[in-house]
C-alpha cells in the first residue's frame, strides 16, 4: 500500500442511491473507510452567470470536501457521459474560480478519480476524457477510473478483484 494514512470520500452523482453505482460507490468506500455524500441529498442549482445561485448547497459541500485527500466521484454512465447531477457539480467549479477563489485554491493538490457503472462492456474513451481535461485544468491529479459493467445489475462477486485492484492503486 502507498499511503494508507490518505482520507477518501465519495460523492456519489446518480438518480438511485442504492442502484448499480449506489452499490459499488459502498464496496469502493468500504474498502477505503470513506465517507460517501450523496448529491441528491443537496440543492445544487445548475451554474448561473449571475451567481443568483450562491446561497445553495454548492460552496458549503466544496469547503467540505477541501478537508480530504481524494475525492472519488462516483456516476453511471448515461450517454457515454457522466450523470447530469455531476455535470452540474462541475458546471458550479466556476463558481470557485471566479466568486470564491480562496475556496477553489484549497482544493490545489487534492487527488481525484472516478467509479463509474454502466451497461455497455467498456467505459467509452470520451467518458474518462472529460475527467482528465477537468482535473488538466484544475491542475488535479487524476487516478485512472474503475468501471463496472452491469448489464444485469452490480454484482460484487463479479467485480471484486476490479474493486481490489482499483483500491491497491490509488492507496
């Protein structure tokens, strides 16, 4: 194990908690002893040019989640795409560099990845690709994603030496 003193959370982007990514995002936390926030459980308005939306749940859960050393995030593939719960999550990473820069500046150095499910047999190059380009720009370091088919439903058996190896690598 490389650093096993690292703290994880998971924020967890689908419309079913306890669906297919809802299930791995528990295995992957499980095995990390970290936290899982479920973003439907917060009021995150979509980006607003004129910041009308700053008194959500945005900025409260950014400053939360600055305490941690990897954010994972976890989404189902929808569209060869992530979650629009997510999209939204990122859409509102503007507000932190532009209105609330001291913010967005102490989420510099903190690792990022992604747990993804779907039904198709390989996560599509253009769904990680938005990951990476995020993370270039933010200057984020970004471990490569895990990705669980699941075309008839999460099966832990299935997918366990995945979970496994995905854990080893970004601990």
């Amino acid at each position: 194990m490389k650093n096993i003193n690292m703290n994880f959370i998971v924020v967890l982007a689908s419309s079913r908690t306890n669906g297919n990514t809802g299930n791995l995002a528990q295995a992957v936390a499980g095995r990390l002893q970290a936290e899982i926030i479920d973003l439907s459980r917060f009021s995150i308005a979509y980006f607003d040019y004129e910041h009308h939306n700053a008194g959500d749940d945005f900025l409260p859960l950014i400053d939360r989640l600055t305490s941690f050393d990897c954010i994972i995030f976890a989404t189902p593939v929808y569209w060869y795409s992530m979650s629009a719960q997510l999209k939204t999550f990122f859409d509102r990473l503007t507000d932190v560099l532009t209105i609330n820069q001291t913010l967005g500046r102490k989420l510099q150095g903190t690792s990022v990845s992604v747990i993804a499910t779907g039904s198709q047999s390989a996560l599509p190059a253009s769904f990680t690709q938005q990951f990476e380009l995020i993370c270039a720009y933010l200057g984020l370091p970004f471990t490569p994603p895990l990705y669980c088919s699941c075309p008839s439903g999460f099966n832990l058996q299935q997918h366990h030496q995945a979970i496994q190896a995905y854990v080893s690598n970004i601990l």
